[in-house]
C-alpha cells in the first residue's frame, strides 16, 4: 500500500493511526501541548538558575562604594546609588530562582524558600547587631550610645520605618547600625512580592505575569508623585513601597528572559542590545556615585531624583543586569567575573556591608582620622571573613543537610565541601 503522497506505509503504521483514532489520541495535538506546557510558560526559567559571576563582582563594586561613600563622602558624594544596584540585583537574583522551581515543579515551596533567606541573611545580622549592643552596654563609646535600641530595629527589620518617619536631618537614634534600614526594605520586599508572584504565577498566563510585573514597576513612581515634598525626603528614600520599583525592575528582567526561548529571535535582539548598553550603564553608574549628590538638598534636582530618578537608575541597573546575565562572555562580564572580585562578592559582600559602618562608627569614636578608608576596608573585609567563616557557611551547609532527604539516594548527596552559598542580596 502507499499514501496519497506516493510514500509507502507499513501495515503496522496503519493500525497505529486506527488504533489512535479510535482512542481519540491525536499525537500532534499531544506533542503540541508538551511544548506549550514546558516550562509552564516560562521555557528558559530551569536554564536561568545558576550564578552568574558577572553579578557577583557587580557586588564586589557596589560594596566598595558604599563604603568609600561612608568613609569619604567627598569623593563619591553619590555612593548611595550602589545600593540601588543591590535593590535591582536582588529582585532579579530571587523571582529567577522562584521561576525556575516553578519551572521545574509547578510549585514555590515558600516555606523552604523563607527558610534560605533567614539562614542566608538573619545570623550574620544578628552577629553584628549583638555587638553594637554589647558595645553600647560595656562602653562609653559615643558612637555606640543607645544602640542596643537599633539593634533591636535592625533584628526585626523595621530600621528603616523609623528612618523614613524622621524630617530634616536623620537623629543618631538608629546609630551604627543605620546603614540596614536597606536591609529592611528588602526583607519586607521578600516578605510580599514571592506570595504575590506564586498568586500570578497559578491564576495568570505566563504573559500576564510580565505585564503585571512591569506595571508594577510604574506604581510606586505615582505613589512618590503624589507624596512628594521636601519635609517627605525620608518617606521617599527608605520606605519599601516608595523603593519597590527597583526591585521590581530585577524581577521584571527575571521574568521577561524566562519567558524567551533560547531560539527567539527578540532573545538574540536583547542579547546584543543589553551587551552594547552594559558598558555605558555601568559608566553613568558610576559617574552618577562621583558627580551627583544623591542624598543632599539641591532643589528641583533633589525633587526629580527622589520621585522618577530611582526608576532611571533602575532602569539602568536593570540593563547591565540582563548584559551580565546574556553575554557571560563579553569583556565586562569577564573582568567582573575574574575570580578575587567574584569570590569577594559571592561569599563577602554581604558580610562587609554589614559590618563597614559600625567600624566607621568605631574608628570615628576612637579619633582615628589618617588612613580611616584602608583602615575601614581592612577591618570590615576580617569581620566578613570570621562571619562568613564562623557563622555563614557552617549554617548554609546545616540548612542544606536538614532541607536533604534522609533516604536520597547515593548519587543525589552533595559532599559537604562542596557546598556554595546561594545567591544573595
């Protein structure tokens, strides 16, 4: 026998497509939705879930700002525009790993997820937070005086609802431990956004997920339009709701390359787009931190920085994020990605940002004033290093071997070695 087309087919083809009709099967049909129902909307999710050590020397630098900004204001009067870039990487780090379980499961599991944030984030804080407040306690340290009360602040992440309800210039009540209030903000980001995203993620198409997600971005900035005025400058600058659209901005990149295929044409656009504009994103970051005084009273400028310029910078930030993340190979990601800047900003950023302002603190207390900016990196890089030594991994690696089954077989354990801390903010 032969087909209408001339190609011969087998008796045993014949009873296959008899056998699929009568049983309603249309393989077609059946292929289709396996290729519609991959990766439940977000194909490229399971592939995007590693780390990408870009980002991590990203940290490293956003870090080292932060602290000269603290140590020498005059020579990066807008410093604080690096922890816009650590709002932006930490959107993006944790919608990419929701994703992709989603990917992977059909399911967040947010107890588990909750669970690796506080290993990840809360130890270390409360290591820092119990030595201002000791220090507070035992001393006469003017720099330390009541801050067993921020501690107490900054362990609950509220340090920044305190800072933001203050007017004129910020009081010394938050103290040495002042510089968490950011902290905050993303524990209460973390607190909201991964239920609300897992609620789109099983009520909505995977494209209304990124519409949602990019119309969320909008809101805050008509929210800091309607509240603005001079007297608000600390509302603006230190609340969750007036801040999310820089998180946001990360998890809007996360979602809109989890929904590209890898042989998507707009994917390979983005690529080269994102790769031609890392280069000057990072260049207006940085001229932004050595030009532009983010955080003082200039008038108008002051007035259009805290209302649309947090979406600029984010914007920015989102771009050379997604530059990172698609073109590993390029120039830029390959010196971010050189291994002391990428160790450093992997296992030591966190650490040094928490502890570089209360060695700021302590050294002003002591009357140090020649080499404070070495001195300052010096002592808060040792503190990161016992941290994330004596604290951080050993609890990473606890929390790895309770969260494996007890039964897993041979093949699925990690030797303890081996494990590596999960991304960060």
């Amino acid at each position: 026998m032969s087909s209408a087309a001339g190609v011969p087919v087998t008796v045993g083809e014949r009873e296959r497509e008899g056998e699929e009709k009568s049983s309603g099967r249309c393989p077609e049909r059946e292929e289709s939705s396996r290729r519609v129902t991959f990766g439940r909307g977000f194909p490229s999710a399971a592939a995007r879930s590693g780390r990408v050590g870009g980002l991590d020397g990203l940290r490293t630098v956003a870090v080292a700002m932060v602290l000269v900004y603290h140590v020498e204001p005059d020579l990066l009067p807008g410093g604080s525009v690096a922890v816009d870039v650590f709002f932006t990487i930490s959107g993006f780090v944790i919608t990419r790993l929701l994703l992709a379980e989603y990917a992977r499961t059909g399911r967040v599991n947010l107890v588990s997820f909750y669970r690796r944030r506080w290993l990840r984030l809360v130890p270390a804080l409360l290591a820092v937070c119990a030595t201002c407040a000791v220090l507070s306690l035992t001393t006469s340290l003017w720099a330390f005086a009541g801050a067993w009360a921020a501690a107490g602040l900054a362990a609950a992440f509220v340090l920044n609802l305190v800072r933001a309800g203050e007017t004129g210039a910020y009081s010394d009540a938050t103290g040495p431990l002042a510089h968490t209030w950011s902290l905050s903000v993303e524990e209460q980001f973390y607190l909201l956004w991964p239920p609300a995203l897992l609620l789109l993620l099983r009520r909505c198409r995977a494209r209304t997920v990124l519409l949602c997600t990019a119309a969320l971005c909008v809101l805050p900035v008509l929210w800091r339009y309607a509240l603005w005025n001079p007297d608000a400058a600390h509302r603006l600058y230190n609340g969750t709701d007036t801040r999310a659209d820089q998180l946001l901005a990360g998890a809007l990149v996360a979602v809109v390359l989890a929904r590209l295929r890898a042989d998507d044409p707009r994917l390979e656009r983005l690529r080269r787009w994102t790769g031609r504009l890392a280069w000057p994103a990072l260049g207006l970051l940085l001229l932004t931190a050595w030009k532009v005084p983010v955080t003082g009273d200039s008038g108008a400028w002051t007035a259009a920085w805290y209302t649309v310029g947090f979406l600029a910078v984010a914007m920015v930030s989102a771009t050379l994020v997604a530059g990172l993340e698609l073109r590993p190979e390029a120039r830029l990601s390959q010196a971010l990605s050189l291994a002391p800047l990428a160790w450093v900003g992997r296992n030591l950023s966190y650490g040094i940002y928490l502890w570089h302002y209360p060695v700021v603190r302590l050294l002003a207390s002591l009357g140090v004033q020649d080499g404070r900016l070495s001195a300052t990196a010096a002592l808060a890089t040792v503190m990161a290093l016992l941290s994330y030594a004596l604290i951080e991994m050993p609890l990473l690696r606890r929390g790895r071997a309770f969260a494996r089954p007890p039964h897993a077989p041979e093949h699925t354990r990690r030797p303890a070695a081996r494990v590596r801390s999960p991304e960060s903010a």
